[in-house]
C-alpha cells in the first residue's frame, strides 16, 4: 500500500524532529566512564584517591553556569580533578565561560590544568591569570608533591609542544618539557607519578620516563565513534587512531584518554557522547 502524500506530510517533519534530538542528545549529554587502578608504588594508609578527568571543554556550556556538569563531577565526589588542555577554543574564544567550569570545579577539589593546542597564543597569559586567581594548579613543565596517606605522589604537568618551538619535532618538545617537569622535584624512586599531558599519540615517551598514569584528551574520542571499530578520526593520528577513547597499558605505564567535552573544527560528535572519567587509585601489596 503506497505511502499518502498526508502520511508523508506527518512522518517527513517527526523524522527530522527525531534526528536534531539525537544530534543534540550526542553532542549535549554527558557520560560517565569509571576505571579502577591499583598499584603497590601508592602509599599507605588511605582506602581509595578519586580523580576526575575533563579534557577539551573549547569554551562550550553544559547549563547554567556550567550547573549540569558541575552536578555530575560533585556526585564522583572527587579528591582531584584534572584538566588536561583545551579549556578554550582558537576560534570560538570565550574565556568567561571556560572560567567558569574551573570556578566551579575549584568548590569541589583541587583542581590541576595542563595547556593543550588551542591554548597557544596571545590571550593565554590572561587565561593562567584568571586560572591562578580561582586556585588552579596552572602546571607549565613542573611538578607537586600531593601528600596521600602516610606518604606522598608527584604530579607533573607539562606543556603542550606547540608552546616551543626551540626543538625539533613533537617528541623533541616533550622530552624537554618532560626533563624540566621531573626535575622540579626529588621524591624517593618508588614514588607514584601522574603526568597531565594534551597529547595521547606520544604515550611511547611517557613510557620512556615511567610515568605510572598519564591523563590525556586530543582525540575527541575519533569524533565520529564507529560501533565495533572505534573513533574515525584524530589530530595527530590521522584515520582510525590507536588512542582515541579509554585505557591503555604498556611497560607498567599507564595512559587514560578521555573522549572530551566539546568541539573544534567539526561541530559535531556522533556515537561519542562528551565524557568525564573518574579514576579511583588504590593500594595493593607488592
């Protein structure tokens, strides 16, 4: 039985009603991806270190004052909250609501913040200003020591390596914010270290320095998430990147990649929803 043109005249526009709100719903509704770490390095005497990770915000708003996204990072009841980079966008700059999520975030824990690519640029300066004013770690190629339990962790944040152009390559560049960051304190060996770093493509030389953990974003989880295959595409990893989304281990090194919050260049996310990931760091015996 053929189709009306009064049926058609119906379906045609809940069609479209119906594929703007899964768009909307993809690009707008926050997941929650959980993983569980234990290590024998960590020190003694705490149950559990909650740290949650937002990456590649690019000034975008989830409700009021950043209310919806606050309201999920408050219900993780974080010890730490990292922010690996991209805060703002190159082209859509709005440092006021950027600031705000950091705001916010500052009410709920210490808050740590390493640059990304979009940073870079003259309005930076105003941004680690107005990021130190709320109490943000600003990490520029250094580290902290964090006391947890009987004892203490590092953490370290380097700098993305569009912000030196003094080497050659983006290794290069690494490996030299990585020297300075590592020498800004001498912990015992054994110590735990995390590491904030924009770039998951470089895992292999944050396992050449024995990073425990790395949290990083870039990868906007492939932007297109291809069911059973993975993220579609990646900057600095071209098509099907090997880090786009997740958990990945190698030589005792640990690299967690957070899918994002919002978008650059491609305005959309299909499949990848934005994400904020929660770590729970806990202790086992040797």
């Amino acid at each position: 039985m053929r189709m009306t043109k009064k049926r058609w005249l119906v379906i045609i526009p809940l069609a479209v009603i119906a594929i703007i709100a899964f768009l909307y719903y993809e690009n707008n509704a926050i997941g929650i991806t959980k993983y569980e770490l234990s290590s024998a390095k960590l020190p003694e005497g705490f149950d559990s270190y909650r740290i949650v990770h937002l990456t590649d915000l690019h000034s975008k708003s989830f409700g009021k004052d950043q209310n919806t996204i606050t309201r999920k990072v408050k219900q993780l009841k974080p010890d730490l909250i990292v922010m690996t980079g991209d805060l703002v966008d190159s082209r859509k700059y709005n440092a006021e609501t950027s600031l705000a999520l950091m705001r916010r975030m500052t009410e709920l824990a210490p808050v740590y913040y390493v640059t990304g690519n979009h940073e870079w640029g003259s309005r930076f300066p105003s941004l680690a200003k107005g990021l130190r004013e709320l109490g943000v770690h600003v990490m520029r190629n250094e580290s902290e020591l964090v006391k947890l339990g009987e004892g203490e962790i590092r953490i370290a944040g380097i700098d993305d390596p569009t912000f030196n152009y003094e080497a050659d390559g983006d290794v290069a560049k690494l490996n030299e914010h990585m020297a300075t960051a590592l020498q800004e304190v001498d912990p015992s060996e054994d110590a735990y270290t995390i590491l904030l770093s924009h770039r998951p493509e470089l895992f292999s030389v944050y396992v050449q320095n024995k990073i425990d953990i790395t949290f990083s974003g870039h990868a906007h989880g492939g932007q297109f998430r291809v069911p059973f295959v993975g993220g579609l595409f990646a900057p600095g990893q071209g098509f099907l990147p090997k880090y786009d989304g997740g958990k990945y281990v190698e030589d005792n090194s640990t690299l967690i990649v957070s899918r994002g919050l919002g978008n650059s260049v491609i305005p959309q996310r299909l499949f990848n929803r934005p994400e904020v990931v929660l770590v729970e760091l806990t202790r086992t015996e040797q």
